[in-house]
C-alpha cells in the first residue's frame, strides 16, 4: 500500500486543516471493502494502526450502519467515538447518546424479527440481522427469484407499519433497513456529535461511500467538507472523491504527514 496520493484538491484541503477538523469515517466501504458477508468485512491491521495514530491529534468518529458493539469490535480501538446504528447508537469514553423509549421499541423490534425470520425462512442468500435497534434484511447473497420473493414478503409485512409511521423503512446496498420512526440519521449523529465535548469548535470532514452518508455529506456541506467513496458519478453532496478504501487509506496517511504539528490531543 505504499503508494502517495494524487489528487488536486488536496493542496485546498492542506491549507483548511490548519483549523482543527474532527475525521467521520464510515466503516463498510470506506475503511474496508464491501464483504459479501457483513462478517468478513476486517479492518487492514495498517489502516487501524493509522487510526490509532491520527486519533493522537484529531477526534476521530467511525459511523456505521452496524450495530454499535459490531462496529466497536471491528475497528478495536478505545479513544476514538463510534457511532452505531445509523446514528442512533453514539458513544465514547465521555459521551453516550440515548433513544427516547428505547426499550419499548426493541420490544416491538423482537417480535417484528420473530414474524420475518418465519416469512424468509425459505429464500436461499437472504437473512435478518438484529442489530438491536434496527433489523437489517441482507440479500447481498440472493438470486433474483428470492429476492423478488423477499421484497414482496417484507412489502406485505412492513408497508403498514411504515404507513402507520410505527417503523421506517429504507433501503442500502444490497439491505433493507427497519428502523425507529423517528426523524434521525447519520447526518443528524454528525451534528449531535459535533456539540460535545472534544468536539467544540471543530469543523467535520466525512468519509463514507454509501447513501446513508448522503445524508450527513448534505448536513455538513456549508461547514464542513464531504468526501465519496465510489465513482465520480456517485458524488452526490461530497465535495471530493476517491475511488476506494485503498484511497481512503492513502488519506489517512497524507492526514498524518500534513496535520499542523501544534494540533492538539482530542482525548485523553
Ligand atoms: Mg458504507
């Protein structure tokens, strides 16, 4: 991975980061490539050493769709924040976020997962994930046929609820996403996260390939400064592009030879 990053904006990004950013890092697709399983999705030993050796001068947030204690475990690391569950899940050593009636929706959430690992117990390549929060309905690994057959089910299962406003139905890559009813996303943890302590005063740069990470590039576009992974095309509310997460990578890195020595320690 020893290669050094060419791109043209960098030189307006060196002159911006003289004023102290906070780094938002999205993990799937951004820090590791897509899997075709969630749980093959490793975070590269030498990208978490970077990590580990940029959270020294900048607070560093790693946002996930994954569940909170997932995303945690997959990068390992204790001084930096995570956030979880598209937002709905935030801590770190200081700050933890709660959901308003966060109890009585996992209840409702438990059975609403019960009910659809029945429906899809037969599609080949399509599982739940309950990620506590939120349920996930993966057919990354589905054929067309039971794809089909999965969408019609959870269309005849969740539509309602959705119309009822009791859940929010959404849809990533290759996943469906149940999740609370409530108007919150990884834009919204952004600027949560932004007014705590560690956080004052500095302005948020966001990584992240996916269109949940729309939602937070849109949010910080007048403070801050968005960065897609993906094509060109894909850019969306980002400022930049790069291609992969070998680019973020290589990022990271050029952050680490180009931060202004005098940034200080954002956590202890
Ligand atoms: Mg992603």
């Amino acid at each position: 991975m020893d290669i050094t990053l060419h791109k043209p904006w960098l030189v307006s990004l060196k002159n911006k980061i003289h004023n102290p950013p906070a780094l938002f890092l999205d993990f799937d697709g951004t820090l590791t490539p897509i899997a075709p399983h969630p749980d093959q999705a490793l975070l590269d030993p030498s990208t978490r050493g970077l990590i580990q050796s940029l959270c020294k001068h900048l607070p560093i947030v790693v946002i996930s769709g994954r569940g909170l204690s997932d995303v945690k475990k997959r990068v390992g690391l204790s001084r930096i924040t995570y956030v979880g569950n598209h937002g709905f899940e935030i801590s770190n050593r200081k700050i933890k976020f709660q959901m308003k009636n966060e109890t009585q929706w996992r209840r409702f959430l438990k059975k609403l997962r019960s009910q659809l690992e029945e429906d899809l117990e037969n599609l080949q390549g399509v599982w739940v994930e309950d990620k506590g929060i939120t349920l996930s309905i993966h057919y990354r690994l589905a054929g067309g046929t039971a794809r089909r057959r999965a969408n019609f089910i959870l269309q005849n299962r969740v539509n309602e609820l959705n119309n009822q406003g009791k859940i929010r139905l959404s849809s990533g890559k290759a996943v469906w996403e149940i999740r609370p009813p409530i108007e919150w996303n990884k834009g919204k943890a952004v600027l949560w996260v932004l007014k705590q302590e560690g956080f004052k005063r500095r302005w948020p740069i966001y990584i992240g390939d996916d269109e949940t990470d729309q939602d937070a590039m849109r949010m910080i576009q007048k403070k801050g400064i968005g960065i897609a992974v993906g094509p060109p095309a894909q850019k969306g509310a980002a400022h930049y592009t790069l291609e992969s997460p070998r680019e973020v990578h290589h990022l990271l890195k050029w952050f680490l030879e180009n931060l202004p020595p005098s940034t200080p320690t954002a956590f202890k």
